[in-house]
C-alpha cells in the first residue's frame, strides 16, 4: 500500500498557503447519548455512578486549573504589552510626532489586566497587539524619514526597550497559546471533560495571532 501522504511524488503546492487564526469560539455540547451514559451508570449500580460522578469533579477541577494557567499566561502578555504602550508613547513624543494612541486601547488594557474570564478578553488581547504593531510602523517609519534622529541616545534607547519588550511579548504569547490548546483539547474529551464542560457553558479559546502588518512585513523582501 503507497503512502497516504507522500513528499516525493506530490501533489504539491508551489505557491504555498497562508494561514490565519479563526476568531471563532465553539460551544462546548453533548447528544442525548451522554445522558444516557450517565444514566445507565446509575441503573448499573451505585457504584458506578458514583465512581462517575467523582470523575467529573476531578474533571471539573482540572478545567478550573486550565483556566487559572490561560490567565496566568494572559497576564504576563497583558503586562508586557502595557509596558510597550507606554514605550511607544514615549516614542511618539520624543519624535514629536501626532501618533494618536486610542485612549479605549489602554482602557481595555486595565481592564482586563488582573485576569478576564469571558470570551471578549481573547478578542481585546488580539486587537490590542494589532493596534500597537500599527502604532510601531508608524513611528518606524517616522524615524526612518529623519536620519538625523538615529544619533538621538534616549530615541534609540526607547525603540530598544520597544524591540526587547515585543521579544518578550512573542515569547509569552507562545506560553498563552500552548494553554489555549491544552484547553481546546480539553473540553472535548469525552465523557468527563466534555460532559462538565457543557454543563458549564464553555467555549473554545482564541489563541493569539499576530497582525495583518507584521504579516505583510514578513513577506517583504530584506534583501535587494
């Protein structure tokens, strides 16, 4: 039997294929078949469905540690992404530049700071970071257009704390997303975890994803 998937004889792709993050959250359901699992536990004895029941507090415990690992996560890159907010901003003042920082982009920043349990808080970290990768090309490129302003020390100084601290940024955000996918995994194993997950309303989450600029950007061509 030839393989499945065979890298030699194709068919390939030559032109490859982007790829994006789907903002969309999945509710967690079961079918009727759950139920009746569960009820067939209990008309097999006591015991078994009390063995169930056990499995399903110790399912719900561990959905509640994911969630405490998502926030955990979330707020090391919300922490990181309002330092950088206020490096841009002194950037934009020190180019004397008319860069407006959307006052509501800090205010979602506060506001979910110490940790947000809902599915706007994934949506608000991704256009939060959108926002300030637009805000960086703009002053980027306002710094490219006055060479003089390269001898500038505290200039440099800030764009370099914005550099390490967008390092730090993509480092945090790969933490948050390996527990979005321990989550997203999670609340579809079956019976347990699918079954309390339903029970309790929840969704899938949305891992973090870069923008449309730094996208285009890594398109670009670096050398001429």
């Amino acid at each position: 039997m030839p393989n499945e998937l065979d890298e030699v004889t194709g068919p390939i792709k030559e032109e490859g294929r982007d790829v994006s993050v789907i903002e969309k959250q999945i509710p967690v359901k079961v079918g009727v078949g759950s139920t009746i699992f569960e009820v067939i536990l209990w008309v097999l004895g006591i015991i078994p469905g009390i063995i169930f029941l056990f499995m399903k507090i110790n399912a719900g415990k561990y959905l509640s540690q994911l969630q405490q690992n998502i926030q955990s996560a979330a707020s090391t890159v919300d922490n990181y992404m309002e330092q950088r907010v206020v490096e841009l901003k002194n950037a934009a003042q020190l180019l004397d530049k008319a860069i407006d920082l959307d006052k509501d982009t800090m205010t979602k920043i506060a506001s979910y700071r110490g940790g947000v349990n809902s599915p706007e808080g994934d949506r608000a970290r991704n256009e939060i970071a959108q926002t300030m990768d637009n805000v960086a090309a703009k002053i980027n490129v306002a710094f490219e257009n006055y060479p003089d302003l390269k001898a500038h020390q505290e200039i440099a100084d800030v764009l370099q704390k914005n550099s390490y601290l967008q390092r730090e940024i993509t480092a945090a955000r790969e933490l948050y997303n390996d527990a979005v996918n321990r989550w997203n995994n999670a609340i579809f194993e079956w019976p347990t975890k699918q079954i309390v997950a339903a029970k309790r309303g929840y969704t899938t989450r949305i891992p973090f994803s870069i923008s449309k600029e730094v996208k285009e950007e890594a398109r670009g061509t670096f050398f001429n």
